[in-house]
C-alpha cells in the first residue's frame, strides 16, 4: 500500500461512508471513481466539490450530465485553442457528490503552446458575432433533432403495411437508435456549451488581472459592473412572466391568475373567456422556447422545467400581479443599470494614465464581446437542451416502467446510461423473444437498493474540498465562475474566522435577516419575505425568489457566479463562495451580510434550528 | 463681514490666493461645494502688511535676517525667537484690530456665546504643490474671547519666521521680501471624532482609493503623529470600503467640560480598540473627499471632523484642504499591464498566474 500523503483537505481514501450506503462505488462508471491504484496521484492533486452545479447528490444516470459537461470544458482548453496554462477538469464522483481538479499544463510544454493559442483564440475573438450566430444554428439544430426523438411503445404485432413493404425490420431499430441518439445529441450540445464560454471567462479574467494592477484590491465588484451585460436572452423568460403579468392586469384577467392553486386548471379557467385566450395565446407563444426554463441547475434529472409544470411559472406570474395591484414596480432597470456601468468604466478609465487607457479600453471591449455569451449559453443548454433531454428520457423511462422494470416512472435514473442500453436491449428481446425480460425480476429490487444508497448519501452533505492544496490556479474557469483561489481556499481550511465567515463579496450592501437555508428548488416555496437565502448553490432561474429575500449567501461561486449577476441585477447584497455557509448556517439563525466586504456574520450562533415550518407555495 | 482687512468664510465670499493664503482660497473652494465648512474668517494680508508697515518692525527683522547663517541651526533659532519677538511685540494697527474684533464678534453673535477658534497661519506661498511648507507655521487652538483671538492672529504672523520655515526659504531660493501672511480664524468643532482622508492612497499613489484616518476627539494627535489612527481604504468609484485597519487609541484630545479650554484624556473600555467611524460615516467621508477633488482638479488632503452633538446632518465638517503633494509630483507611473489585449493579453495573463 502506497504511504498516506499528508493531506490539508480529507482524503477521499479515508472519509468513511455515510452509514447505510456501503456499495455507493458500483452505482458510477469506474473512471468517476478515486480507485485504490491510482491513490498517490489523487491524494496529490486538489478537489473542490462543485456544488456550483451539482449541490445534491447525483443519480447513476445524471453522471452522464458530470462526463459531458466536464470532458466538453477540458477538451477546448486542451486540444482546442490549445490554452497555454490550463488543460481540462479532472472529475470523480465521491459519495454521490461530483469533485473537480484542475488540471495544469506542464511547465515545460507551456511556451510552445502560446502561438498556438494565439491563433486559434485570435481567430475567435476576430469573428466572435458571425461564429455565434452560427453555434446558435447549431444548437438550436440540436435541440430539433433531440425533440424529433420518439420512444413509441411497441406493438404487439408489427402493422400488415410493413410486412406487405417487405419492411423486414421491427420498431426496436428505432427505439434503440433513438436512444443512443438522445445521448450522442446531448453530447454535442455540452460540446458546443464550451466552444465560446472558455475563452469568454479568459478575457474577462484578462480584463480583471489588469483592474486589479492598476488599482491594487480594486473590488471585484467593480470589475464585475464594467463587464456586465444588461439585456442578457438568459433574462428574457423572466422578461416573459413580467409581460404576462402586465398583460393579465391591462386585460382584466387578473383575478384568476391570483387563485389559491395557480396550476393547468387556471390556464383552461382562462381559456373559457375571450380576453383570456389572448393572454393563453400569448402564454403559449411565450412558452415556446423561454419556458425550457428550470428553477434547478439543468443537471438533474428531477429538475422542474415551466415547460413540463405550468404551476411553476404561474406562481412567479401571480406574484407578479400581486405586485403589480398594489402599485409595485415590477421591471428591473435596465437603464439604470447601463448608465451606472458606463458611469464606473468612465471613473476607473479616468483614473489611468493617458498611454494606459488604449488598454483599459482593448480589454474592456473584448470582455464586454465575450461576457454576454457567459450568461446566455446557459439558456441554451443548461435549460433548453437539457430540458428537453430529460423530458425525453423520462418518456423512455416511463415505457420500460411500463414493461414492468422499475417500480416508479422515473426510476431509470437509478441506472447508467450504459445500464439503460442494456436494459432496452433486455426490454426489445423480451418482445422480439416473447418471453417476459430479466429486467423485470433484476431492476425493481436493484432500483430499491439503489434508493436506499441515494438516501443515506444525501443525508451527509459534502466535504468542500478533498486532497492538497494546490500551488496555483491557471484556469480561467476555475477562477472566474467558481472563485477559485489559494487564498479563498486557505479561508475553507480556515472556517468560521472570528465567528465571520468569508466569501467573496458579490454583491453590495448590508443587510440583517433571518436565514433561510436552501438546498435546491424543491426549498424555494419556503422562502419568506425578508429572509436571507443561504443556499450551497443559486440558479439564476431563482430570480422571483430573489424579489422577496433580503441577502443571498452561498457556498460556491465567484464574483460571476449566476448568484452575483442575479443578486447585482436586483440589488440584493450578496456574498458567495464561502465555502461551508450552507452546512455551518442553520435555518432561523440571523445572519448580519455584508455584500461589499464578503463577511457573513452570525448573531445568534447558539440558535438552534427549530422545528422546520414547511409551508407550500400558496 | 467682508473687507480689506477680513474675508468671511462663506459661499458667497471669493478673493485671490495673494490675499488669503492657500488654505483660505482652499476654504473658500470649499465652502463653494456646498461641503459644511464651520464659520470663520480670514485675516487677509493687507492686516499683516499693515502691522509690517512700521519702519521700526521692518528695520529690526531686515536686522536680523542680514545676519542669517543657513548652516547654523542654533544661530536659526535665535533669529527666529528674536523676530517673532518683534513681530509680536508691534501693536497690531487699529483698523485690522477692529476688523479682526468686529469679525469675531459677528462669528459669536452667531453662536450666541464667546466661540472657541482655531487660529492658524495661511502663508501665501505655503500648500502649494510644489512647495511643501504646510506644518512650518503655527496654529493655535481652542482660542476664546476677543483678546486671545488678537493674540492668537500676530503670533500666527510671527510665525511667518519659524525657524523651519527661515530655514526651508533659504534652502529653497525663496526670497524673504516676498513672504507674507494671512490668518484663518475658523470656529471650532468639538469633535467626536476627527482626521484626514487623502484621495490617492499615499502608500502606492494608486488614485482609485480614498484614505481615511481617524482618531477619537480633534484631530491634532494625528496630524501630528502623536498617535495610531484607525486607517480606511475605500473605493472611489465605487465608494465602497476595501479595507479597515482600526488601532488601539488611548488618548483623546477633547474640550474641557467647561467648553473652556482642551484636555487630554485617556481611553478605556470599548472605544479602546472600536473603529471611531461607522461605515456609514467612512462613505460619506469618502464621497465628501471625491468630490472636493472633482472640483479642485487634482488630488487633496482634507481634514475633516464628526461634531459631537449636532444633527447627524450636519455633524461631518470640512476643516481644511491641501493640495496632495507627494504622489502628485511623480512623473508617471510606471505601466504596470504589459500593453498587449486580446488573446496575447489573455496569453500573457495566463502565464502570469
């Protein structure tokens, strides 16, 4: 056995599983595993838990999201534009939890890699529109072809037209192809996820470096507003509701958007008047793409799209009104928000010396190109296309449920995606065969057991970070989006420092509130007027919930982290990539947040969590 | 009450540098921004010629300056201590009397009661950016009463002859003929708390902060490096504080209770180690100090004061503003971004990591 490496963060190798969930290991694919024989090299290396995307424990199919996401950032950086410093992500998956490690250039390959970069990114830079407008092509092709996807149950005897066509093929052909399309499809779009979002976290990295020469601990914040893009399509199915909010009140049909259970019962109340088909009408125009829109991350697969659950976007739409009858402003400001950046680029450039502003305004101009792609492919893919990837394969689940495989519909993603060709495969022959399929003695116990793990594993939340501290960070993601840095992560082995805790400051302002911890968007409901959300991770998609809280702090996440935009957008103070808030906070505790200095502080900290008053979205 | 011989200290009240000093064309500036300067007046040059207008005063210091020896620090002092003898020993002239008594009189008719004010000098030449003279002259604090304000001014005036200031004019070709003196009598602030903010970090000359120190009481001990002041970095633009270091601050100079006189005092308990800002006041001092040097073109030095007791409005007053001199004399910075940008720039960033 090799000998233990001293390690400033738990090693993998020697946490011990949460009680009841011995077996874990078998539930991934072996290379998402730390394994015995390559230990020295993992314990060397550092993980951080990317909570960021991944805040709740992973089901055995949703690994598929970890390897496609993962490989799709690595491979640009990589083989790409060939990014002198930085390789990809190295990625396990650790008690249900995914880690990630940067992986460095050596230091010796590091120079020969620059004119290639300078190529290959300069290319990009040089004709960022047209390249955009021609990924959007592509992803939206995508998106096509992964909805034109069927999974039609099978019949019992092939129709007489195709033995008369001498078809000589049965429906499995299809429903196979069909399959490893929905997979190979999902791929290419979490490909295309990073064609642009590489290089757009470089050059904001690149403008941000040189801020913080030129004005020594210039706040990230600053930076951060120069950058920022206003009028983002991420935005817009927000933009959506708010439209059909005002809409409802000018038609006189907001009375019935404000009932107790706002869900598809409303929609068809509304459709039963001719001024609330207009605004049906305009729902479903509005539908069609902006509600491929999930409260959750995109990389689950029990994350709530509004397209799937119209009670969904119902409920921010009702708050809306609410809002509206009683005189609220309900837009954001937009203009406020663009003259307030061009008032801060306007002070830091006159700041410079004349023969640096060519510069200031070079790097700002390349960043400001490449930011607004940051937040919007998120639209495109972590929502759109993962909305209807999962939609899909619920509709694939639901048929081999049907067979008899697992006991609830949406047990498949209890399997890997290797798993689930087999089982289709055991699902066609049992057809074909006329025999019942082994799946349906093998899977309902095994999807039992598995459940069992998940739930024992999602009991213990995760380690922040696993294995050595590293010597730097040279990945411009890393850096950007989940604010990675030594000194942040000495601040994690620190913990509470003088009973603050330490983040980065997001978003400005002081606020004192009652604490809110919030896992995921199953919690959203709870969230009450005036509460401070702590939450391991925020989708930007939480914005209406952002309307009623007072702070936002969360474990993971850098000045660009879809919290800090959303919380800058609402003027909410907001501290992020504290590294352990979610776990050492407890609901009720009142929490003092300073946006602007990154501190959260602990009033009461003797206050235990009291009894949980769950309420449901009413 | 305006003039030849005082300048009030208000918004409406204007007059040139080679009347009223550096730092009372600064006060004037600011009490322009509409910042909440106290009320004061300045004692304009006119009043010092006038009391230089007797033969004998000006035969006696031309005396003692044919005598000057630049390398004799010892010989320095005593010039110094014999003319300001001279200078205050001369009658101050009747006008500039009654104009100095009449405006002290207006200021505390104001207050309703005799004002305590600090007196200080306003050389001509002083505060200029390429001059540092500021410190070289006097400045008399917590002055009362008509007689003590009279006093108060001509020792300011002596205080043209410091032995600091002989000594920097002959160091620095400055002829002695041309140097003159105005007064700036200002009442005073019983403050809470007081200091400076400086609108380039004086550390590294870096122009996006705005440095603030603060101690508890007036704000002398700090000027005068007596003691550790709490130090704040905020950002300019954003007006947002970076960083705060507070200090341990033991003394305080304060008024008496009678309001008669000051007193040292030391600290204990709490306000030992707490900041003697809260960040609320950091920011307004920090906007108040952006935009006095929006206004003056250039960076500044500005003393400030929190009152004790007077409505939180008001309470943050201007004492005083100087042209920064140290960063502001350097030729450029050296660049510090390698001047490449897109991908080379991001390639050069990478490597830097």
């Amino acid at each position: 056995m090799p000998p233990t490496v001293r390690t400033a963060f738990p090693s993998p190798h020697e946490l011990p599983e949460p009680p009841g969930a011995e077996g874990w290991q078998r539930l991934y694919p072996y290379h998402l595993l730390f394994q015995r024989d390559r230990r020295e090299e993992d314990e060397s290396a550092f993980w951080f838990c990317d909570s960021q995307h991944w805040p709740s424990v992973i089901k055995p199919f949703e690994a598929t999201a970890v390897e496609f996401s993962v490989k799709g950032m690595g491979q640009f950086n990589t083989r790409y534009f060939v990014t002198p410093t930085a390789y990809g992500m190295d990625r396990r998956i650790h008690q249900g939890y995914c880690y990630l490690s940067p992986v460095a250039v050596p230091a010796h390959e590091v120079q020969a890699r620059v004119p290639e970069f300078l190529q290959r990114a300069g290319h990009y830079f040089e004709h960022w529109q047209e390249l955009l407008a021609n990924w959007k092509h592509k992803v939206v092709g995508t998106i096509r072809e992964l909805e034109a996807i069927r999974f039609t149950p099978l019949p019992d005897v092939q129709p007489f037209e195709e033995v008369e066509a001498g078809l000589g093929l049965d429906p499995s052909d299809t429903l196979l192809a069909g399959y490893d399309r929905l997979i190979a499809l999902c791929h290419r779009n979490w490909q295309y996820h990073f064609e642009f979002l590489n290089l757009g976290y470089a050059a904001y990295l690149d403008f941000f470096t040189a801020c913080k020469r030129w004005f020594p601990d210039m706040p990230d914040l600053g930076i951060a507003k120069m950058v920022q893009g206003v009028d983002l399509e991420l935005f817009r199915p927000e933009e959506e509701l708010r439209k059909l909010a005002e809409l409802a009140v000018e038609l006189g049909v907001d009375d019935v958007l404000i009932g107790p259970e706002p869900g598809p019962r409303t929609l068809e109340e509304l459709g039963a008047s001719p001024d609330g088909r207009v605004w049906t009408e305009a729902w479903r125009a509005a539908r069609d793409p902006w509600f491929n829109f999930t409260s959750g991350t995109g990389f689950y697969s029990s994350d709530v799209y509004w397209r799937d659950d119209p009670s969904v976007p119902l409920h921010y739409i009702r708050d809306y009104v609410q809002r509206l009858r009683k005189g609220e402003p309900i837009d954001r400001n937009l203009a406020g928000l663009v003259a307030e950046r061009e008032r801060i680029s306007a002070e830091y450039a006159a700041l410079l010396e004349p023969s640096e502003y060519d510069v200031f305004e070079a790097k700002l101009r390349l960043a400001r190109q490449a930011y607004p792609y940051v937040e919007n492919h998120n639209f495109y893919i972590e929502h759109w296309t993962m909305g209807v990837f999962w939609r899909q394969a619920r509709e694939l689940s639901r048929l081999l449920w049907a067979d008899g495989f697992w006991p609830a519909e949406d047990d498949m993603f209890y399997l890997t995606r290797d798993e689930v060709r087999e089982a289709l495969f055991d699902h066609v022959n049992g057809w074909a065969t006329g025999r019942r399929p082994a799946g349906r003695t093998h899977w309902p116990l095994e999807v039992e057991r598995r459940r069992r793990i998940m739930d024992a594993l999602a009991r213990r939340p995760p380690e922040p970070a696993l294995g050595n501290l590293p010597e730097s960070v040279t990945e411009p993601l890393s850096v950007m989006l989940w604010g990675i840095t030594p000194e942040r992560i000495r601040s994690w082995l620190d913990g509470y420092a003088d009973g603050d805790l330490v983040g980065v400051p997001a978003s400005p302002g002081l606020a004192v509130g009652t604490a809110r911890i919030v896992r995921g968007p199953e919690d959203l409901p709870f969230v009450r007027e005036g509460e401070v959300i702590v939450a391991p991770v925020t989708a930007p998609s939480w914005g209406p919930v952002f309307a009623k809280a007072r702070a936002v702090v969360t474990d993971i996440g850098g000045v660009m982290s879809h919290a800090a935009i959303v919380c800058r957008e609402y003027s909410l103070p907001a501290v992020t990539g504290t590294g352990t808030a979610s776990t050492l906070i407890t609901t009720g505790q009142r929490l003092r947040v300073d946006g602007g200095a990154g501190t959260v502080t602990v009033l009461d900290p003797r206050t235990r969590q009291t009894s949980e008053v769950g309420r449901s979205p009413s | 009450m305006t003039g030849q011989y005082t300048v009030e200290l208000g918004a409406g009240a204007d007059a040139a540098a080679d009347r009223i000093g550096g730092k009372g064309v600064g006060l004037l500036a600011l009490a322009r921004t509409g910042s909440s300067v106290p009320p004061g007046f300045v004692v304009t040059v006119d009043g010092f010629e006038a009391l230089l207008a007797a033969p004998d005063l000006r035969r006696g210091i031309a005396e003692v300056l044919g005598k000057l020896d630049p390398f004799d620090p010892a010989g320095m002092e005593n010039s110094s201590s014999e003319i300001r003898r001279l200078v205050c020993g001369s009658p101050m002239p009747f006008p500039v009397a009654e104009a100095v008594a009449d405006a002290y009189g207006t200021l505390c008719a104001g207050a309703g009661h005799d004002v305590p004010v600090a007196v200080r000098s306003s050389a001509t030449a002083e505060d200029l950016p390429d001059a540092s003279f500021a410190g070289q002259h006097d400045t008399l604090l917590w002055v009362i009463g008509t007689r003590a304000v009279l006093d108060a001014v001509q020792r300011c005036w002596s205080s043209l002859w410091t032995a600091r200031a002989l000594g920097y004019r002959a160091a620095q070709g400055v002829p002695e003929a041309g140097a003159a003196m105005a007064v700036i009598v200002q009442q005073m602030v019983d403050a809470r708390t007081a200091g400076v903010a400086m609108t380039v970090n004086p550390s590294d000359g870096d122009p996006s902060k705005i440095v603030i120190e603060a101690c508890w009481g007036l704000g002398e001990p700090l000027l005068s490096g007596e003691m550790n002041p709490d130090h704040y970095v905020v950002d300019k633009v954003l007006l947002s504080p970076v960083r705060t270091r507070v200090a341990a601050k033991p003394r305080e100079l304060v008024a008496a209770p009678d309001k008669r006189s000051l007193l040292r005092r030391p600290i204990d308990g709490d306000r030992l180690y707490a900041p003697c800002l809260n960040p609320d006041e950091v920011v307004k001092i920090a906007r108040l100090a952006k935009e006095a040097e929006r206004q003056y073109g250039r960076p500044l030095e500005i003393e400030w004061a929190v009152a004790r007791d007077s409505a939180a409005s008001e309470s943050l007053q201007v004492l005083q503003c100087r042209a920064e001199t140290v960063w502001s004399k350097r030729s450029q910075r050296s660049p510090v971004v390698p001047p490449e940008s897109g991908a080379a720039g991001i390639a050069n960033t990478l490597l830097g990591l």
